[in-house]
C-alpha cells in the first residue's frame, strides 16, 4: 500500500467512496462502474479510478467494480476493520451533543469516555457514558485505550486541553473548539469549526445582498 | 470595502480573529497588537495585518489594534450585526443536536424551525423550536425569514434536500450529511463532515502504526 504517497484530499474521497458503496451495498447493486458512481454520488469518474489505483487493480473493465469487494478493501485501507476509542473532553452542550451523535452514528468510533474540569459534572453519565475529572485523562485513556481525543471545551481552554492530549500519546485529535491549536508534530489534528463556517456564511450573505 | 477580493480562507480567519478579540475584550483588555494577538492565539501576525487592511487603517504604530473598534469593524465586515434566521431539515440526532447547539451558542444564528418527513416526528419540538413537514419547507421558510438551511438529512437524501431548498431562494446552506452536493451557482455551500474527518484520522491511525 502506497499509504506514504496518499494525500489528506484522497483520504477523504475514499471515505466519500464507501458511504457511496455503502449505500450501493444496502441497495443490493453487485457492481458498480467508476461512470455510474460518479453520476449518482456527484463525484468525478477519473479521479474515483486514479484515487483507487494508488491500492491497487480493483476494476475490471467493462464490468466495473464489485461493490462488496471495493468496501471490503476500502474498509481496511481506512483502518475501519477494527473499532477506535474516542474520548470527548467537554461535557458541556457540544461534547454531550457529540457523544449522543457518535454513539448512534453506524461507525467503527466508540465514545469510551467523557472529561470535564466542572466538579458539577464529574462523575454523572450522557447515555451510559461517564464524565471524568479532567485530571484522570491520562489513567482513563490508558484503561480505556482511546485512541482519537475530541476537544469540544471552549476557545480559551483549547490549547490547555490539548497539551494534555499531548502528555498521553495519543496522536489523533478532532478539534471543535474555534481556535487554531500548536500540538507537537505527531499529533495528527483536524478542526472542525461550525462557527467559522457560520460567519463565512454570513460574510456571504452580506455581501451578496448589497 | 472590497468584499468582491476577498478569499474564503480570508472571511474564516476573520471570524477566528473575531473570536479573539471576544476573549481580549471579555478579559478587559484594550488593545492589541498582531504580534501580541498572534502569539496568544496560534496566529501569524504577518498575516493579521494583511487581512485586515483589505478593510481599512485599523492599527496605529506603535500601540496596536483598539480591541473594541476592530471588533466592532469585524462583525460589520462579517456581517454579524443582525441575527440570522435558521431552518435545520432533518430532526434526527444530529439535527437537533445542532439545533440544541446553536439554541446556546452565543452567536446571530437563531434555529427558527425544524423540518423532517417522518410523520412521527412532525408537530413535536425541540426546546421551544417546532419541528415542520418538509412538505412545508418554502411556506414556514418565508414566514421565518429563513436565510441559513442546514441539512443534516442521511447521505441519500441530502441531493433532494437541497434542490427543495434551491427552490425557496435560499442562498447560504450548510451540509452535514457526508456525500457532495451538486446546487445552484447562486447556492453558497458549505459542508462540514464529521464522518469523513474520523476517517481521516482513521487512516491515519492505521497507517502510523505500521
């Protein structure tokens, strides 16, 4: 596997394949043509076949891909073959909201634990999900093995949150906070922020309406 | 002001700079310079004055930015100076988590209703915000003002989602369902997803282990 060669960008339309394959899957469809996909999925037939060949031959000409066979392989080249473990620092509305999102989300991310710093908090459950004291994050994501960190804690606790992240080990981390973060150079780090998005929107619809 | 040059990448920072100067303001602090602004929060001072000149002469030499003027400047440039009207289509977990979400975000953007096709789920609410038959979509849009669609539909109805919405005259929509969306070149699209993002960093986790 080419996996040093694979751009971010891939990655995520390989992700975007096998929902797409998912769903072809779910529909009972057995094989599917990179020109068939792209029309019903909205992608780009060509960059579905170059995407592809950085793992290997999967299609066969004339007859196309057979979808379970492509899911099996994209599965696998994802690390989707086994289940990861998330903690979620920040119990507050987003975090909760998060931990209630993945736990009925169909994935192989398993919320293990939650971790606040607010004494109100510590110890309750979300669903069957415990709030710990922030201070036990390194015991806990130890005992439970997680493995992907989500910050969903304020702007101005972000960077505090994640040098704690930092201190464990732990190299994968999705950040909600709005607030661009300086982790150490193998931490793996992805933002999403849903106000940025808001307000660019916003700066749009300013704009657009002058 | 020269909205017409300005970079999506550019209207993001603006709101990430705008969420500092929250927090400068909400500690009491006066004034800022780049340097000092872009060592607090992870920023490049370089471009901090870059960006904001496309709008003006904010900064004095020698004394910085007036916190409260560019923030002020800011949410005028953002637009952020009238509440934005809300419409989330999909009442499932993720919709009215986001709905929960911004309900006590403190921001301009106000859920004014929710929309769903399950005939179970019609009628209900969610705090106090109403849950409408997607059937009703363009009706209750234009009643509430609706200027932000937020689709948080499953993958395979998201497409159809989004050319009801293309009908209303809406123009600035957020896509959480985890598949590309073909719109209207009038439509500002902008997705967020969650899915693939895990994925990403799944792959990652996969690959680093190796």
């Amino acid at each position: 596997m080419k996996s040093d060669k694979v751009s971010e960008q891939t990655t995520k339309r390989l992700s975007i394949y096998l929902r797409c394959l998912n769903e072809l899957a779910a529909a009972g469809q057995v094989s599917v043509s990179s020109e068939a996909c792209a029309k019903r999925f909205g992608l780009n037939s060509a960059q579905i076949r170059k995407d592809l060949a950085n793992f290997g031959e999967f299609g066969h000409r004339g007859v196309g891909y057979n979808v379970s066979a492509l899911r099996e392989h994209l599965i696998r080249i994802l690390g989707l073959d086994r289940q990861h473990s998330v903690g979620i620092i920040g119990a507050g509305r987003l975090g909760t909201a998060l931990a209630d999102y993945y736990r009925v989300l169909d994935s192989n991310f398993a919320v293990a634990a939650l971790f606040d710093n607010d004494k109100d908090k510590i110890g309750k459950k979300v669903g069957d999900i415990e709030i710990f004291d922030i201070k036990n994050f390194a015991a806990v994501a130890k005992r439970d093995n997680i493995e992907v960190a989500v910050i969903a804690v304020p702007a101005g606790e972000a960077q505090a949150t994640i040098e704690i992240i930092d201190k464990t080990g732990i190299s994968a981390v999705m950040n909600f906070a709005p607030v661009r973060l300086r982790a150490s150079a193998h931490i793996k780090l992805k933002s999403v922020d849903m106000t940025t998005t808001l307000e660019s929107l916003s700066y749009f619809l300013a704009n657009d309406s002058q």
